[in-house]
C-alpha cells in the first residue's frame, strides 16, 4: 500500500514540509510555527492530502535537531486524526540525510530544499529506525541519562582543568603517577597548604595522619604517601606569591565546581533509578553493570525489538569498526566509524569496563584483547568488550531471561 510521504525541516521558530505523493511528484510545501498550533496545522494538511490522494499511510522524518523536533514528535504521534491513519515517524541522523543529499549535486542549501531531500529519502527507505514513541517511559528515562552524560562530560572537562591547576602550584604531584591528581586527598592537600613550600616542608608525622584522614583508609601505607607526596612537593617548581595566590583562586573554584558537578550526578542518579524501577528489564543480572548504566543502554535501546540483530544494535551505538578491502588485499588495521548513538556507546564503555573486572569471561577476554596489540590497548580492548557486551545485552533483553555467569 502506497504511502504519504512528509519531510520535516526543524529549527527553532519554524518548521517547514515537504509533502511527496507516493511516486515522488510534490503534493504541496509549507511553513508552520513550530509551536502546539503550528503542529496542529501540519496534522490538518496531512490528513488533508491523505484524504485527496484516498491514501492509509503516512510515513512522516525530520532530522534530529537539538530538543527543536521533541515536541513536535510528541504532538504527531499524540494527535487524534493522524492516529486513524497508519503512520511511521522517523528521526533521522542528520549525517545520513547529508550523505543521501549528495546524490543530487545541484541542490542548494534551504529549509524548503532540506525537506524535500528528507521526504525522497524516506520515500527510498533504508532508514534505520522507527522513532520509539508509543512508551514513554524510555524517553522519560533517556531525559535523566543524558543529562548525567552531559554532568558527567563538564565533570571530566573540570578535572582536567584541576590537572591544569595542580601542575602549576605542585608540579611534582602532578607527574608522579602514584598520586591521583584529581583525588580526595589530592584536593585536601591543595585547599589545606597555602603554597608547595608549606608542603614540602610540614611534618611527617602530622601529614601522615592528614593523609590518613582524607584518604578514609584507602592507603595501605600512609606513611610511605607521605613521603612520597612530600618528596614531589621538594622537587616541584615554584611559583611568585603572587601567581600562586591566583592559582589558589582558580583551584577554589575548580574544586568546588567539581563538588557541585558530584552532587548532580548523585541525584540523577537517584533519580535515574527510581525511573528504572518502572521499567522491566533483565540486564541488572549481569555482575558490575548496575542500574544506572543498564538504564543508559536501555533509555538508548528502546524496545529491543526494533533491532532485527545484535549487530544491528552494535551498528546503532557506532561499536563497529570500518573495513578497508579491494580485490585481495584486506587491511589488518582499521578505525571504529564516527557515526552512532554517541550516548549508547558510552553506556555500553562504561558498563563494559565494569562488567570485566567482576565477571570473570569478561575478564578473559578483555585481558586477551589488551595483549593482542602494543598501542591503544586499554581504548581497543574496552571497545571489544562493549561489542562483546553487545551481544549478550541483546540475546538477554530479546529472550527476556537473566545472565548466568560462567563458572570458574
């Protein structure tokens, strides 16, 4: 059965469509507000021509635009006259709608032009996905995880940046590997002694006993840190008062905008997993993954039956690697793509490096990828086991079942 075909160019005041008749012809173009009227609008015209053309379908893209093409979503799948209709709504990869716009090499570059482009390219199909909107719950979800992965990237970013801070008050700190430089007691040290000479210079005795305070317990020989932190201290460059005073400001600010990035990440993630709670789900079985980031896969996920494969799902996080051939040559070496869901991915790194150091398969394997290569190893092997986490992230939500570890 023929469809309607509608492409939707967003931006933030304006939405402009595209409607293509079922052999590729234009029906009709327009620019609607992108607000609730402007929706409301758009549904009218769509039923409209689906009531001209005495057509049952409508396959509806636009492309992921920001937060622009959320609501817009919501209003087309919620509205009541485009729901007598069969409709499939699409949220497409701006880079696939670039790529799919090469074809044609004397278009220019418009809103009215973009729309067009979107409504032939669903009209050839291959899209990847069906926007997954009939349950909520997951987009829910999905607000909170990816707002904790954008905590979670300012907190990285201030780190670095805490890095920065220490090289330049302790340098000597910051090069010894040993010392953390972003740890609690690091922190301490640097709020607690003015410059590296009161530092460098404190008792052993007393800095021991700061050491084994700050560090809760977690040194297995304060003492020998001690040492070793005032020893870095002895050996780091210093700085004018004058300089060193700034750095001390700077440092304020840093530490306490890291706290404050902390406590965010403390209440998503509280907030994360009483949204979970709703959510049925069998990955919380696998040893190491947790709640939260067995939410951030499925927030990502959706309904696993969306996906016709673990490869499919793999391709969908950009956990597959491009492959160089012609004739009989095959490159040994080659690049993980750039494209993907850049928030599955992450979920699926960050589960993945957990799940290794608690299941012992994972183990294995990530320890036989680490040793394979002599560059990279960490970054390759991590990414392996998140494509072998795949695998059983899809077999375990397709099968509904729990994971059982292997023995020994």
């Amino acid at each position: 059965m023929n469809p309607l075909f509608v492409g939707i160019d967003v931006s933030s005041k304006n939405n402009v469509a595209y409607l293509m008749k079922p052999d590729g012809s234009k029906h009709s173009s327009f620019s609607v507000q992108n607000n609730l009227g402007g929706a409301k609008l758009l549904s009218e015209r769509i039923v409209s021509a689906l009531g001209s053309m005495q057509l049952e379908r409508v396959v509806i893209g636009l492309e992921a635009t920001s937060i622009y093409g959320d609501s817009l979503v919501y209003a087309l799948r919620e509205d009541g006259r485009l729901g007598r209709f069969q409709r499939k709504i699409h949220v497409l990869n701006p880079k696939q709608v670039r790529k799919f716009k090469e074809a044609y090499s004397d278009l220019p570059k418009n809103d009215w032009v973009d729309a067009f482009v979107i409504a032939d390219h669903l009209r050839f199909g291959r899209i990847n996905r069906e926007v997954y909107m009939d349950d909520y719950r997951y987009k829910a979800l999905q607000t909170l995880t990816r707002a904790r992965f954008d905590v979670i990237q300012n907190l990285t970013r201030e780190k670095q940046r805490f890095a920065n801070y220490l090289f330049l008050k302790c340098s000597g700190m910051a090069q010894d590997k040993d010392i953390q430089n972003t740890s609690a007691t690091t922190i301490a040290l640097m709020e607690h002694f003015e410059t590296v000479d009161d530092l460098a210079n404190a008792d052993l005795e007393e800095l021991t006993a700061f050491i084994t305070e700050t560090g809760r317990g977690k040194f297995a020989d304060p003492d020998a840190t001690a040492k070793a932190v005032r020893a870095a201290a002895k050996g780091s460059y210093r700085l004018p008062k004058t300089v060193n005073d700034t750095v001390n400001q700077a440092m304020a600010v840093s530490i306490a905008s890291m706290r404050a990035l902390k406590g965010q990440v403390k209440v998503l993630d509280k907030a994360i997993e009483q949204q979970f709670e709703i959510i049925p789900n069998t990955l919380t079985s696998i040893p190491g993954i947790g709640k939260v980031y067995s939410a951030g896969i499925i927030a990502e996920i959706g309904d696993i039956h969306r996906f016709d494969s673990q490869a499919s799902v793999a391709k969908y996080a950009g956990l597959v690697w491009n492959r160089s051939q012609s004739g009989d040559f095959e490159a040994e070496h080659s690049r993980m793509i750039k494209s993907g869901n850049r928030y599955l991915r992450y979920y699926l790194l960050e589960a993945a490096n957990s799940v290794r150091r608690c299941d012992s398969e994972f183990r294995r394997y990530y320890d036989l990828k680490f040793k394979e290569v002599n560059k990279y190893q960490h970054k390759r092997a991590l990414a392996l086991t998140a494509r072998k986490l795949v695998r059983l992230v899809f077999r375990l939500l397709k099968d509904n079942r729990l994971y059982i570890p292997p023995e020994g």
